[in-house]
C-alpha cells in the first residue's frame, strides 16, 4: 500500500484513510494523530515518486488524567470466542492493572494501566506480530520486563 486511492495521483492519509490494521488483519480507518503523521510522511514521499511501501498500522492509545496513566494498542477487547486469551494482572493497592491479548501464540493487544514501562515494547511485539513462546500471568506482574517474555524472531 503506497496511501494511493483508486484515483491515479491522488493520495490519502489520515482520518480519511483505511489503511491495513496489523493486529486485526483487515482495513480500518485509524483516526490517531501518530497513524496520520506517519501515513502523512509516506504519502508525501510518494507523491514525489519515491514508492515507499506503507505495512499498516495498530491502533494506539495513550493519555493521563491527574496521577492515572493508560496505554492501550492492537486488539485489547476481543470476542471470546474468536481464539484469543487475555493474560491479566492486577495490583488494586498500587493502582496497577496489565492485560495482554494473544491468538495463536503472537501477541494481538495490551492495555497498561499506571505501570506502562514496557508499553512501547509491547506494542512494538503486536505490530510485528512476535511469535512468542510462552506467555504466563505472572509475566505482567510489577516486575514484568518485556525482556523476560521469550519469543521467536
């Protein structure tokens, strides 16, 4: 995907471009400021002629209200029954919560609430769809380091 339309030299990008979702697999639009930076570099560059290959994106979320930090991205709240398994941990006293959804051993989602040191990890595992090979609950404790989930490349 070059972020052409079905119009020979006309280009989109941003809230009105459906682009690939990495983690769901299809077309969806994803009206976030990073996805239309991103879509906006490329779409630039190619109508310049350079023909740089867009591969998609995942939807991303992060924001803080007061003392309360979340990060959200990829498939955070699937169907049970579509094949995927949320792995939870959840710390009331200091205000931790971590989920990560998986589906078929390859990380899909993660939502990180106040502890979100490693959500740029995560997220980075989600969007190149890393096939992991092993994922317990106790891996999103307080002490959970992404370095510590092992995965194949």
């Amino acid at each position: 995907m070059h972020l052409q339309t079905t119009v020979s030299g006309l280009f989109a990008a941003g809230d009105v471009a459906e682009t690939f979702d990495v983690a769901w697999g299809d077309r969806r639009l994803h009206a976030l400021w990073p996805a239309a930076v991103e879509q906006g570099r490329i779409a630039g560059c190619n109508m310049t002629g350079e023909g740089i290959w867009y591969p998609g994106t995942i939807a991303c979320n992060a924001l803080r209200i007061e003392d309360l930090y979340i990060v959200s991205g990829g498939i955070s709240n699937p169907s049970p029954d579509e094949g995927y398994q949320s792995h939870a941990y959840h710390d009331p006293s200091k205000r931790i919560y971590k989920k990560i959804v998986t589906k078929d051993g390859r990380m899909a989602g993660m939502v990180f609430v106040n502890d979100i040191a490693s959500a740029g990890i995560v997220l980075s595992m989600i969007k190149k769809k890393r096939l992991l090979s092993s994922v317990k609950a106790d891996c999103l404790s307080a002490r959970f380091n992404a370095g510590q989930v092992s995965f194949i490349i």
